[in-house]
C-alpha cells in the first residue's frame, strides 16, 4: 500500500476504552501514526459518543461515553491528532459516517488501513465496511485490541479472516517497512 493513496484509521483510542486489556496498544498506535505520517500519510481518528437512549443503552444498559473525559483521545494522541487529516465523530461501530464517506470520495484513498480499539467490534466493522465499499482494507493485527480481554480480540481477527480476507491482516511492520522505504 502507497501512503499517499491511503490513510491510517485510528479507531476510538480513548480514555474510555483503555484499560488493563487494551492499554498494551496506545505506544504501538503512537509509533504507527508518527511512522505512517512521517512519510506523508494521511491519518484519520475517530471517537465515538454514546448518547442517552442509543442502542447501547437500550439493548446492553450500557452508558458510557457520553462525554469527557472518556471520549478525549488518549493523552499520548493529542498532539498527534492535531495534524490529522480528520477527527470523524461517530456514534455506531463504522467509521463510515457521512462525513467519513465523503472524505475518503474526496481525497481518493483506495486503501484504509485500520489499527485502534475494540478489534471485535469498532475495528472490525470499519475494516469489513470498507470491503463492502470497494476500498481495501487493512487490519494491523498488533495495533488493534480490545477492551474487553486478549480471547475477544483473537475472536474478532477470526471473523475478520472471514469477513475480508486472511491476507488483509498485517502487523505494523507489513505497514511500516514499505512506508520507510518510501522516506528513503
């Protein structure tokens, strides 16, 4: 993949998703996000809000992040996410919001390329939403974890090897070798 017909999505890497299951990846997203942009690529992160009333609430009693601090991009992001292409505000599990739809018409990206938290839902739904679009999606498989412990995680890479393909599934290295090859 060519960074600059691509863009790396960083998906709900906050506060209130980053726990003792999940907090191993935010070091791993920092260095893929500084490493991907170094080379000129475009990266995009995404929050996610819960809201009184949603489907989170009615169907698991489930209600947080609904506002800050949980919703806040994790510390270690912030300077990073001030010199990103979008922050897209979603409140569903797909990255595909409108206001994402249009970007990546706009600016062109054939690839996405997806790292963040919860691999079993958030990830995996923005990733097999892209395959259904037409775009090739790319899930960095140590960049992703989820929330919910390291088994839900294995659990959501195996539905995405069925969802969009075994070879779809990379590690920050298949990302970054190429990407340091381009800086060369």
């Amino acid at each position: 993949m060519n960074p600059e017909r691509s863009a790396l999505v960083v998906v709900d890497v906050q506060n209130g998703f980053v726990n003792e299951h999940s907090r191993h990846v935010v070091p791993v997203v920092v260095e893929l996000v500084r490493e991907w942009s170094a080379v000129g690529g475009a990266v995009v992160f995404t929050r996610y809000r819960n809201y009184p009333d949603s489907p989170y609430e009615r169907f698991f009693s489930w209600t947080r992040l609904q506002g800050p601090p949980e919703t806040d991009l994790v510390p270690e992001l912030h300077d990073l996410a001030g010199e990103a292409a979008a922050i897209i505000d979603k409140t569903g599990y797909s990255f595909f919001t409108p206001a994402a739809e249009r970007l990546v018409t706009q600016q062109g990206w054939g690839d996405l390329v997806f790292c963040g938290i919860a691999t079993e839902s958030c990830v995996l739904k923005s990733a097999a939403d892209a395959f259904e679009r037409g775009h090739s999606p790319w899930l960095v498989t140590d960049a992703c974890a989820s929330d919910a412990g390291p088994a839900v995680h294995e659990a959501g890479l195996l539905v995405a090897r069925r969802l969009i393909g075994r070879g779809q599934l990379i590690t920050t290295e298949h990302v970054l070798t190429p990407a340091r090859e381009v800086r060369r």
